[in-house]
C-alpha cells in the first residue's frame, strides 16, 4: 500500500537537508548537506555517492545509451580524497571548468536500483541536485519511503479543482480563472478559461511556469512572448483554456533552471545542459495537464503548440487532439540558438 503524504515529507527533509531512508538505503543529499552533517550521517567515511547516468556520462561512468534514462543511478565508491567538498563537485556540472580533474572514479554495482532510481526522481521533485551521499539501513532517516510512495506523490489523478473566479486579463476580459491542487504538493496550476463554450472544442494551450520569461522579461526564451500571444490567440478564436502548469525549467524547477542557464553561458545548449545537470531533456508531466482539462469536461481540443510531445502526452492520458495549431514567434538576438535547438534536437514543429 503506497502512501504519497510519506514523499511528501520526505521532499520536505531533503530540504532541509536531514537524511532519508528509501529502500533499503539511507541517503543525504549532496546540495542541502554540508560537512557537519556528512560527519553524523557517516562518522567513518565510507557512505559511496549516488549520482544520475546522465551526470556519469560526463564523468566516464556511463555510456551515452545508458544516459537517455538520466534517471538510472550510478554508485560511485567512496575514495578517500572524496570529502564533502569533491562530492559537490562531483554532483554538480558548474564546478567542471574551475575543478576540471575530477576523479579517477570507480562505479559500483547496486543491490537495490529501483530504490536508487527513486532517490534520484525524489531529489528532481524537491528541485535539487540528483546526489546522495548513501549508505546505512535506514535507522537514523527522518523519513523512510518506498519507490510506490514517490508514484503515488505523482499521480496527477489525485489533482482537484480548489475554485474558480472571474478574472478580467489584458487581451482577454471575457476569463475565467480556476485553481487546482493536489493533497501532498505545494504546487498549484491554474487554468485560464477564455470565452464561453460553444459546441467546438476549445483551443488550448499548455504552458510551463517560467519566472524568467513570463515575470521578468527574460530574452533567452520565448516564453513571455508565447504566454501573451496564446491569451489573444485563444480570444481571437472565441473560446479556449490556457493551462499554466507549476512546471518550471521543464520540470527541473527555478534553482535547476538557473544552473542550466549557467552552462548555457559556457557554450552548452538546452538539450545538453539538462543531461549535465543529470535530467531528462523535458521531465513535465503532461498528464497533469490531461487531469485539468478532464475536470473541466473537456476531452476534446485544438492545442496550440509547436511541440509534438504535448500532443502525445495529452492522448496519453486520454484527452483527444482534434488539431494541432503551431504558435510561432519571431526569434531574437538571445534566443535564435534556444529556438534552433528545439527545432533541431526536441522535434518542435514551427
């Protein structure tokens, strides 16, 4: 019997930087420790570290098949020289220029990957680095969960409508906003009704969280732009939805997102600095999106997207795809690479 609340708190330990039990292993996350706690947690300094196939792939660990599963682990043994200072070096690709003679490292077999590959999933939803120093039999873990417990914590049928509220925005008076939430995350989605129903299914758009580009303006993307020119799209076509899904830096969240952009600045593109980081590519939840729109009683729409993993993601979880409109932008001086690399390397369409 899985129990999604017990992710919950353990996303919240991991947080705040107190040991977890998963499994059978304990594990302290490299980013929110610290050298004080790494001594408590492992006074003999033998706990290996865990990282992702995707960060190994950089560190010679892996082969570049294994990292199209970023979520597979990888044990690294326990060196002697590996203090808490190597460790965070080890786990986090910002470092590689300034520490550039990393290793040499030895990978070792694991009793428990499944338990592993769930750390690693567990650290992406509390927004951290996928790094654990691990070791133990759980005895000293704030919190002890098992692999079921973190798919529980996901499952995007557990989302509910909280409520809903006339909401007037520029380029559309006529909207409607609808909040929802599920029991064990802080994150909440909104959905921005435009228009009144008028038989045809609604023109719909998904779109992912970005304070960078919808709040501040950023000129490295193209989602502010994308933002205001789905709300008047969708006025323009008479009725429809945007989704605005707590999805932020495709599923990787704000902290991550910026690291990202930190390897941006030493000459990786998107694609690559997701992998280096140990992530997928995209790591959004489009079945989240599919929920919302079930609750709203549509299961048929127009979607409005260059991004043909929208559309698969939507009928995957049950929601029909009528027609697929593109939404193409002008590019700019900052983000020709960003958009030539979905083009090239994540099959947008535009």
């Amino acid at each position: 019997m899985s129990d999604p609340r017990a992710a919950a708190r353990a996303i919240d330990a991991l947080r705040r930087g107190w040991p977890i039990a998963v499994g059978g292993y304990t594990l302290l996350a490299v980013e929110t420790g610290d050298e004080a706690r790494l001594a408590a947690f492992d006074p003999e300094s033998r706990a290996d570290v865990l990282i992702s196939w995707g960060r190994a792939v950089t560190l010679k660990l892996a082969n570049q098949r294994a990292a199209a599963d970023p979520d597979a682990p990888v044990l690294v043994e326990r060196a002697p020289w590996i203090d808490f200072a190597a460790a965070t070096a080890l786990a986090d690709p910002q470092l590689d220029l300034a520490t550039p003679m990393k290793g040499p490292f030895r990978a070792l077999p694991l009793a428990d990957p499944i338990a592993a590959a769930a750390a690693l999933r567990l650290a992406r939803i509390a927004g951290l680095l996928p790094a654990f120093f691990i070791g133990g039999d759980g005895s000293e873990a704030e919190v002890s969960i098992v692999a079921a417990d973190i798919a529980a914590h996901e499952d995007a049928g557990r989302l509910a409508l909280a409520t809903r509220a006339r909401l007037p925005v520029e380029g559309a008076e006529d909207a409607e906003i609808v909040a929802f939430r599920s029991p064990e995350s802080a994150d909440e989605h909104v959905a921005l009704l435009i228009g009144q129903p008028d038989g045809r299914p609604p023109l719909v758009r998904l779109h992912s969280e970005c304070l960078t580009g919808d709040v501040l303006g950023s000129l490295k993307c193209d989602c502010g732009p994308q933002l205001h020119a789905a709300i008047r799209a969708i006025a323009a076509s008479g009725w429809g939805i945007l989704l605005y899904l707590r999805q932020e830096g495709r599923g990787i969240g704000l902290v991550n997102k910026l690291r990202a952009y930190a390897l941006q600045d030493q000459g990786f593109d998107t694609v690559d600095a997701n992998t280096r980081l140990g992530f997928a590519v995209d790591a959004r939840d489009f079945g989240v999106a599919a929920r919302m729109l079930t609750l709203l009683g549509q299961n048929h729409v127009r979607l409005l997207t260059n991004n043909p993993a929208k559309v698969a993601g939507l009928e995957a979880a049950g929601v029909r795809v009528t027609e697929r409109v593109p939404h193409a932008l002008p590019a700019n001086v900052h983000n020709a690479g960003y958009l030539a690399t979905k083009r090239d390397r994540t099959g947008h369409q535009f």
